[in-house]
C-alpha cells in the first residue's frame, strides 16, 4: 500500500484527526519512518489550533513524543533533524505557555534538558544547520546561558547565516556583555538598517507634510508599542506621558502591535488616556504604513527600537515626518529614518554622539519617569539588622547575570561575612546552570531564587527583605533599580561606556546619591563592603533615599511630562 498520496491528501483537506487515526491504524510500524513521525506530531499541533476543546496539555506532549521519536528513528538524516528542531520548538513553546511565572514542573524541564542532551550528542553534525542553531538558541535563552547563546549567534553572524530577526537578536544578545563596544552597535545596526525593504512609494499612500506646522492644529504624536499588554517595563514609563500631557495642544494616538484576542488590563487603562488608538498586529507592513499616514502623525515615537517584537520596517518606510527613539531600547536603532533618540547627558556623552545613527535629544534631567505605585510604602529598619547578616538582591532578568557579574558578587559574598543574595527574575528560567555558577565558588548556600509573585504588590514588598540591590552590568536594570528606589533600597550599579550600560547611574545620579556609582569591578565590590559595613552609613542612606524619591526627577510626572514635549514639540522637519 502506497501511503504518501493518502498522507499528502490529508494534509491538502486539513483533516488532522483522520491523518492521525490514519497514522495509528494503517501503517505497520515498520514502515512508520522519521518523516511519518515528524507528520504526526504536526498533525496533532494543527488539530489543536482548529480545535479548542479537548485536553491541550496531552495533545502537546503526545506531539513532543513523536517529534522525539522522529528524532531517535534515524540517524543524521534531515528528517531527524527535523525531530530535533521540533521537538526543541515544542518543548520550548510549552514550557513558556506553563511556566511563564515558575519553573516548578520538573517534567517540562526535563523536556528541555533532553533536548539539550540530544543536541550535545552530536554537535558537529548539528551545528552546521542553520535552523537547528536557531532552535537551540531558543532553547539555551530559557536556560539561563547567556554566553551560548552569544556563541551561536556569533556563529551564524560569522557565516552570514542571518535574516532581519537573527540580526536584531544578535545585538540585542550583545548587550548583555562588556566586550562589545558602542562602535560595534553601531556598525550591526548599520548592517541591520542595510537589510531592511524600502516599499515602492507606489504601493503606499502619501506621507502628510508639514500638518504640524498648520496654525491651531493640535500636533499629533503616535506611540508604537509591542509591550503595552503585559506588565513590561515600557507600560509604566509610557504612561507617564498618557496621564500628563495637554491635550489642547497635543493629540495622541496609540499604536499596538499585540494580538487584540489577548488585550488584557493594561491596555484598558491605557486606551481611556489616549485621543485615538489603532491595532496594527494583523495588518501586513504596508497596511500597518498605510494606516498610520492616514491618521497624519506629526511626530511618530517608536518605544521597541532593536527587539523582537518590533516593526522597523514602518521606520525604515517612514511613517510619519518625524520619527523618534524612546524608551524600549537603550541604544542605537541604525536606521537612517530613525531621526531622533532620546538620552539624557549622563547617558550619551557629547563625544560619542556620532556613535549613534540618530540625532540625540537630550532631557534635562532623566530621560525616562516611572509613575510610582499606588500603595502606601513604610521606611525598614535593614531586614536582618537583628542577625548582623546583610541580604544583597537583584530582580533583574536573568539573562543579565553574565560570568563576570557572578565573579563580582561572590567576592562580595566572601568578604561579607554571613551575607546573602536573593535574585528573582521577571521571566520563567531553568536556573541550573546559573547556581552552578555559584557552587563552583563554593556559595550556593548563601544564594536564594524567589519565583515570580502575580500579586505585584507582593513582589515590591520582597525589596522589604533586600539591604542593598546590586545591579547587573554591562546591561544595567532600569524598572527594578526605580522599583527598588522607591523602596529606600540603594542601589549599587556601574557605569558603563554606552546609554544601556549607563543607565543605572543616570537613575542614582538623578537622586544626588553618586556614591552608589562605580567606576569598575574592584571599586563596586569595594562600594558593597563598605556599605555593608557601616550599618549607620546604609541605614542613613536608606533614609535618604526613602524620603527624596518621591521629589526626585525619577517620579516627577508632570516636570518630566512638560520637559519631554518641550523637547520635541519643536523640532524641525527632516527633507523627507
């Protein structure tokens, strides 16, 4: 019996329940090949995409076993390492559909960890495919390595194995390590830039001119945004902006790049602060392009800038007569129709601004305000005072803790006597190779993992247990080091040689609290000793920091909000 012309009919007709049933009952088993099985599993994926009902769960893993076994059937063929790259998918894509806020299903961990094995048997052969280095690179960012999954990139940089989403992830990746420069964001984000599609004029409608110019016009100012459905860091800063400004003088429109099935809390409070807003998910790039010139956007301000979910091809096709850079992205976007970025003085020195592709915009104070949060906060004594112990803590994403960081906290671990580290990241990971980081230095016991709290108020109280926030460097925090400030809890950072390393110390600076800057490796741990030491010199600076915040231009809404727009109301016009 010939089964592939029953098989691709199937498939042709969608009928997966009888492709499977077909699969199961009347192929032998020894005719049931890698090919067959890499058929079933997607068979079963297709099934649950049509149908919601039924038991989700099961139906994934039972796919995840045929990609397994598809892998296991055959040996370095390409329907084999077609397994592998779904079975790696699959796994990954379950494994953030339930563990989102935990990594407490050992099953689904194991999953990956199989995946990993699988991969590591036979390397070489593996590593000469490109969509299975791309597999693997989703698989070792939920594992908390940092380094290989530069290591891959690097790989297919260097051989030129990359589209537009490699490339953005590529210098993404690169922010999480000192060895890059800012001359080497600067050259990748050109040869982003290079490989993004200029759209005939033909196909798209005329870009409005001069509409902001047009007297007792208000000026209409459009944000673009793949975060605002989630409790990202950019929702709150954008909402600074939402509740303040004028709106006799401005007109603002939101932009969202999400799937409206999905629209969850955020997005309703932020709908009601805005004049107009538009869902742009499900438009292709000249619908999207299209859509957004016939609002006639004065001034479009794009908060993703070099990250997953961002649509630089609207920049690159020019939206609207002015495009700015804000917030999403601490860096340069490469594009030549980005015309602005917006920094602040401790951020972007004069010197290097022409290491950034577009021109920079400097705040006066910070370049970026949180809200606040709407309960009432209570000044601590330090946590565990009573103990002579001192509790260090970072919340930053994981991805953040890189080798040299570790290196740096376990020295202030070892001179601290009886000291701890509590870290807690905002996304679920395999924290394994992380702690063996620390139980190489003979620490583990001195460090504990916190899993994500859904109660946020929950999750600000933890700074209650925290004496001093160490921040991750080169790649600085930027909510958590607001968060924790809010808090009264100093934060110890290092000021880097670009706008994502610095901007940490722009956050301290801007609360006159300089000493809490470092220059380097040995002058934060020596920071962190001596803060640790003199309890006094802590508990007066948590004071400080406790009751300035609140006045500082970190949470100053309306200053922030009156500066922002002074900064931009008046630009001019770029010869489009």
């Amino acid at each position: 019996m010939e089964f592939q012309p029953i098989l691709k009919d199937l498939v042709r007709k969608k009928k997966y329940s009888e492709l499977i049933l077909f699969i199961k009952t009347k192929i032998p088993e020894n005719k049931i090949n890698s090919g067959i099985l890499n058929l079933l599993g997607t068979a079963r994926l297709s099934k649950l995409k049509e149908n919601e009902t039924g038991d989700k769960l099961k139906e994934f893993l039972l796919a995840i076993e045929d990609f397994r076994s598809a892998h296991l059937k055959e040996k370095n063929t390409p329907e084999s390492m077609k397994g592998l790259q779904n079975f790696i998918h699959v796994s990954v894509l379950l494994f953030d559909k339930l563990m989102r806020r935990s990594t407490n299903n050992p099953e689904i961990v194991n999953l990956l960890k199989d995946a990993e094995n699988y991969f590591n048997l036979n390397k070489n052969f593996y590593e000469k495919d490109v969509s299975t280095i791309l597999t693997i690179i989703k698989l070792y960012k939920r594992f908390t390595y940092p380094e290989k999954v530069k290591y891959y990139y690097d790989k297919l940089i260097k051989n030129k194995y990359f589209n537009t989403k490699s490339i953005i992830s590529y210098i993404y990746q690169n922010c999480y390590f000192k060895e890059w420069t800012q001359i080497d964001f600067f050259n990748n984000a050109k040869i982003l830039n290079n490989n993004l599609i200029r759209y005939p004029e033909t196909e798209l409608k005329s870009l409005s001119s001069n509409q902001k110019k047009k007297s007792n016009k208000k000026i209409k100012i459009g944000f673009f945004s793949s975060d605002l459905n989630r409790n990202h860091s950019v929702s709150y800063f954008v909402k600074t902006i939402l509740k303040n400004y004028n709106k006799e003088l401005y007109e603002v429109y939101l932009y969202f790049n999400h799937k409206k099935i999905s629209e969850g809390e955020i997005i309703k409070k932020v709908k009601i602060l805005v004049d107009d807003y538009r869902h742009v998910f499900e438009l292709s790039d000249i619908e999207a392009i299209n859509l957004i010139r016939d609002d006639k956007i004065d001034i479009f301000i794009d908060l993703m800038g070099i990250t997953s979910e961002s649509r630089l091809q609207l920049i690159k096709n020019r939206v609207a007569p002015i495009q700015i850079s804000w917030c999403g992205f601490c860096n340069t976007s490469g594009i030549k129709e980005m015309d602005y970025l917006i920094a602040d003085k401790n951020l972007i020195l004069e010197k290097e601004k022409n290491l950034y592709h577009e021109k920079i915009l400097f705040m006066p104070d910070i370049w970026n305000c949180h809200p606040g949060f709407d309960f009432k906060r209570t000044l601590k004594t330090l946590p565990d005072i009573t103990n002579e112990s001192i509790v260090f803590g970072s919340f930053n994403n994981f991805n953040k803790i890189n080798q040299t960081v570790i290196d740096t906290w376990c020295s202030i671990l070892k001179k601290v006597k009886n000291s701890k580290l509590i870290l807690k990241s905002s996304s679920a990971r395999i924290s394994d190779a992380l702690l063996r980081k620390f139980e190489n230095q003979n620490l583990l016991n001195s460090v504990e993992l916190k899993s994500w709290t859904n109660n946020f108020e929950d999750h600000i109280n933890l700074y209650n247990k925290i004496d001093i926030a160490l921040d991750t460097f080169p790649y600085n925090g930027v909510t958590t080091t607001f968060e924790a400030l809010w808090m009264g809890v100093p934060v110890l950072t290092m000021s880097g040689y670009n706008f994502n390393s610095r901007c940490g110390s722009s956050i301290v600076n801007n609360l006159n609290v300089t000493e809490l800057v470092a220059k380097n490796e040995n002058d934060y741990i020596s920071k962190a000793v001596k803060l640790a030491v003199d309890k006094k010199e802590l508990l007066d600076l948590r004071k400080k920091i406790f009751n300035n915040i609140q006045d500082s231009p970190l949470f100053d809404q309306k200053k922030f909000t009156s500066n922002f727009f002074d900064l931009i109301k008046n630009l001019d016009y770029p010869k489009v």
